[in-house]
C-alpha cells in the first residue's frame, strides 16, 4: 500500500497531492475555537495593545494579572518581555477584527498555511534528493508528522507554521535562482527571509536552511556563495539589531533561556540533546519530560536517542544530499536551545531530519543486516504509522489546557475571591482571567482568583488562625519547569520572602533542599469563616471542587496527583 502511494507521490502533482492531505488532515482543528493563549491575545487587542505586538507582556498587565492571581503569587516580580513578531500578530489582529466570533476562520488560516509549508518542502526535497522515491517518502514524512499538529491546531501557535513558510521559501527561492540565474526568485527569497523573520523568532530557522545549503550543495567558489547571501545576511544583521536593541526576548521564566547568558544556553541545549533528537528520529517524549525533572528525562532517554543515531547515522555520508539534510538538522535544532524542549519547537529541524530519516529507510531497503532491519521497522513505525494515528489527536493537544480554564471559569462568582489550593498547572488562572475579561457580563468581576500551588505534590494544609493558612508542599513549589513558568530557580521566594496580592499576604516559612518554598503562610484580609471567600482543589477527574478548611489548630492531606488525569 505504502509503495502505490508513494508512487503517486513522485509524480508530477505529488507536492499538490502531499499539500491536499496535510490540509485534509488538519481540517478537524476548525471545531476547536479559542484556546488558552488565544483568549490573553484577543483581550490585549480589545483592551487597545496595538496590532503589531499581541506577542507582548506588557508591565501594567503584568502587575495586575499578579494582584488578581492571573500570574501566580510566586511569579517573579523581574519577569517580563516581548517576542518579535509583527507579521504574526499583524495578521492575527486583522482576522479577529475582522471576524472576532468565527475562531474557525482563524484556525483554517493555520490549515491553509500548514499546507502551503508541506507543498515548499515537498517541492525542496525534490529539488535536493537522489529520488523521486525518496523526495515523496520524505514530503509523506514531513506532512503527516503528528508533532506539527499542535501548531496548526492553535491559533497563537500559527506563528511557528509562518515562519516555516517564510524559511522554506526563502530556501525554494534561493535554489531556484542559483539553477536559472533570474534575478526575481532571488528577490523573492530575500523577502521570505525578512517575512520568516517577521513572523516569529523561529524563522532563524531559514539561516540553517541557507547556510547549509551554501556549505554543502553550492560547489560555486567561496566569494560568489558569500556574495548570494550577503542581501539575506544583512536582513537578519538589521533584524538582530532590533531584536537586541528593543530587549526583546522573556526574562525571568523557567521556560526561556536568555541571550544573555550564551554559554549557559549552548550548556543547557548540548545536555537536552537526548531529547530532541528522540523527538526528531524517533517517538516523541518530550510531552512526558516536562512532568519531570529535565536530568531524568535526560538519563532516560540518552540510550534511545544513542541507538536512533546509529540507525540513520551510516546513510550519512552517502550522498550530498544526506551530508545537507543532516546539516539542516543539527543548525535549525540551535533555536530550540532557548526553550524548554518541546515539539513546536523542532519543526523546522524536523524539515531537515525528514529528508534525512527518507535517505536512511531508502538507504536501508536496499541492505540487510540487523541495523537495516531495525532502521526499516522503526523509522517506518514511528513516522508513518504512528504519526499517522497521532496527527489528529494532537491537533487539539493545548486544548486540555481550554478545558481546565473552563472547568474553573464557572467557580468564579463576581465579588469573591477564588483560592485553589492547587492547580496542575500555574497558567489555568491566566487562560481563566482572559476569559472573565472577554466575557460581556455587566456583573463585577471576581476579586481575584489565586492559586496557592500548582503541581503534583502531596500537600498539607493546616488552620492557624482566623485569617491565617499554612499550606506544606511536601516536594516544595517549582519542582518541574512547568510549575514555575513565571519565575526562575534563583527567583522562587525565599524563607522570610513576604509578597502582597489583592486579598492577601504571602510569607515563605521553610525552603527545602533546593532552595525552593516548602512551607508557606497565606494571611487573609477578610476572616476565613463567613467571609467572601471560595476555596476549591483540584482532582484527578479534570475539575476543581469545593473544599472545607480544616478546623482551627487542624490539618488535612491532599493527596498528590497525576497531571495526565488532572487534565484531560
């Protein structure tokens, strides 16, 4: 079956066809509306942030989100930022102007431009490849890789897919006008550099593209290769001057690394490698490693990623096409260095990895062997059939994080304060916040919705006084990136740490070996008995519900909790 498709693939209309399927398959996203991110972008347009920079986090807003609990209590007082990406957040103002009711219309703007980006590559790795065969097997590859899901299943998350289409085709454009010599592609890819660029951070990814392309495949002399990048180089030149000129960038949050500080950032990038090559070549774990310490993840997974490499690694020299796409990957993988690893990230490595993974299954068809043998059924197994089955499913991933928001939107009464003892996760009080300030409803608003903790934790929460809680973490706050989003390790309170929020003072008692809060007091305004006060905890069902504080001088265990049933 696979053979007749491919087969198809490597006709003339094979980069039309691979472009009708990615679209095909993505159509289901249209059914998801507004999801987390997109509720804080949508409320900085109305509230008057203009278009051109949705993508900031602006000090006003942030001040009060931390009064109101939509940043949480130990959120850096330091954190803070923008991201450059003006043709993203041009383009996202304009359909929620123009359409602010019809997310459909938002998200098949995604679809559209997914299946523009699998046509580029489709025709690149055509242009690049040996085959025919192998060019088809790799756009397949590319289309239906169930990691590009997320992207094009999330409205906020469409700037990664513009940038890709920026980067790829910059790089169609550039080889397009090295093989004919006309000047108008080579304008053509000049701009795209500028439109990737514009559209996110990611689209760096189009240096990764060029610059290999120059090292590897231009066998023109040195000077004439430099001379056919330099309009490109000097349009990332006067992008880096605005971007380092203009502080761009989040500082002060587990989930950036900061320019600033480049060794720790290459150091941090070399030691999740493992991750992001499992990612690449193999299944994707990386969903899993931000519920865990990063040096386990690592640990686990390094014989993985180890033996993933010593499948696709022989093919690597067979060809100057394999040596480019190996190239590819490794360059574009460097922008990933400044996150924390996830998929989203790695699309644009993944163009590379795929012309890469394509050689090596063709490489190894024709071989035998034990390596050939494992290279044929793993490749396939985690590219095609896996992918395939997950592609849909992870259309809709961030939307677990859009069901807990709702789940505690409807606890929020106007004119109370809503206290979590925990969350699985620290952004549901900020998707929430969004929410209630996007909601036409003439009634108050909640005075606050503050979470106590959020994570896994087993906790312990005792009664000290009328106004007064104590609440024990028992692994502490911020033991995993994603519970301390906001806030770096050196930046998480400190015993003798007091913070003031709307409603209520916040004095850090105990840390634990880690340095992070383990023992917290929370000292109330208002009494804790009859006062406007809610207190709700999480389940494993995926809801928050009523909670009765413990009696005065009494404590209760809340048990700890998986974050896969926390949020469904």
């Amino acid at each position: 079956m696979i053979r007749r498709v491919l087969h198809r693939l490597a006709g003339e209309r094979g980069p039309l066809l691979l472009a009708l399927l990615a679209v095909l398959i993505s159509l289901p996203a249209l059914r998801l509306g507004f999801q987390a991110d997109d509720h804080i972008l949508a409320m900085q347009l109305e509230r008057g942030q203009p278009p051109w920079s949705l993508f900031h986090m602006g000090e006003a807003n942030l001040a009060e989100g931390r009064q109101v609990g939509a940043m949480a209590w130990w959120s850096s007082p330091q954190v803070g930022g923008r991201f450059l990406r003006p043709v993203s957040s041009l383009g996202l103002a304009g359909l929620i102007t123009l359409w602010p009711s019809a997310p459909w219309l938002m998200l098949l703007f995604n679809v559209l431009v997914y299946g523009a980006c699998v046509w580029l590559a489709a025709r690149i790795y055509r242009q690049v490849l040996p085959s025919l065969g192998i060019a088809a097997l790799a756009g397949l590859l590319f289309a239906i890789d169930d990691a590009h899901a997320h992207s094009v299943g999330w409205i906020s998350g469409g700037n990664t897919i513009l940038a890709l289409l920026g980067a790829l085709a910059a790089l169609f454009f550039y080889v397009r006008a090295r093989e004919t010599g006309a000047v108008w592609p080579a304008i053509a890819s000049v701009l795209a550099v500028a439109f990737a660029l514009g559209a996110g951070e990611a689209g760096t990814w189009v240096f990764a593209y060029l610059i290999a392309h120059a090292l590897v495949l231009d066998d023109r002399p040195l000077a004439s290769r430099l001379r056919s990048l330099a309009p490109h180089a000097a349009v990332g030149a006067i992008w880096a001057v605005v971007y380092v000129s203009g502080h761009y960038g989040i500082h002060h949050s587990s989930w950036y690394m900061e320019l600033s500080s480049p060794f720790e950032v290459l150091a941090q990038g070399v030691l999740n490698l493992p991750l992001t090559v499992t990612s690449l070549f193999g299944p994707s774990m990386i969903g899993f490693s931000i519920l865990a310490p990063l040096w386990m993840s690592r640990v686990i997974l390094l014989p993985i990623a180890l033996g993933l490499l010593w499948l696709v690694w022989p093919v690597l020299w067979s060809s100057k096409a394999s040596r480019f796409f190996g190239l590819v990957t490794v360059l574009a993988a460097l922008p990933s260095f400044l996150t924390v690893p996830q998929d989203r990230v790695l699309i644009g490595a993944g163009f590379g990895a795929f012309g890469w993974i394509a050689t090596a299954i063709a490489h190894s068809d024709a071989l035998s062997g034990i390596r050939h043998r494992l290279a044929r059924v793993v490749l396939r197994g985690c590219h095609i059939w896996m992918a395939a089955v997950l592609f849909i499913p992870m259309l809709s991933a961030q939307y677990r994080f859009e069901t807990g928001a709702k789940a505690l939107r409807v606890h929020a009464k106007p004119d109370r304060l809503l206290v979590l003892i925990n969350t699985p996760v620290e952004l549901l009080a900020n998707y929430t916040a969004a929410m209630i300030e996007r909601a036409d409803d003439p009634r108050p608003r909640p005075r606050g919705i503050h979470q106590l903790y959020s994570g896994a934790s087993e906790l312990w929460i005792e009664r000290t006084g009328a106004r007064t809680v104590e609440l024990t973490a028992t692994r502490g706050w911020g033991y995993v990136a994603l519970e301390r989003i906001f806030c770096t390790p050196d930046d998480m309170p400190r015993p003798g740490d007091e913070r003031r929020v709307r409603g209520m003072t916040v004095r850090t008692l105990e840390s634990n070996e880690a340095g992070m809060p383990k023992r917290v007091r929370f000292t109330f305004d208002d009494l804790l008995d009859g006062g406007p006060v809610d207190w709700l905890v999480w389940t494993e069902q995926g809801h928050p519900i009523p909670f009765q504080l413990p009696a005065l001088g009494q404590r209760a265990r809340i048990a700890p909790m998986s974050l896969f049933k926390a949020l469904p």
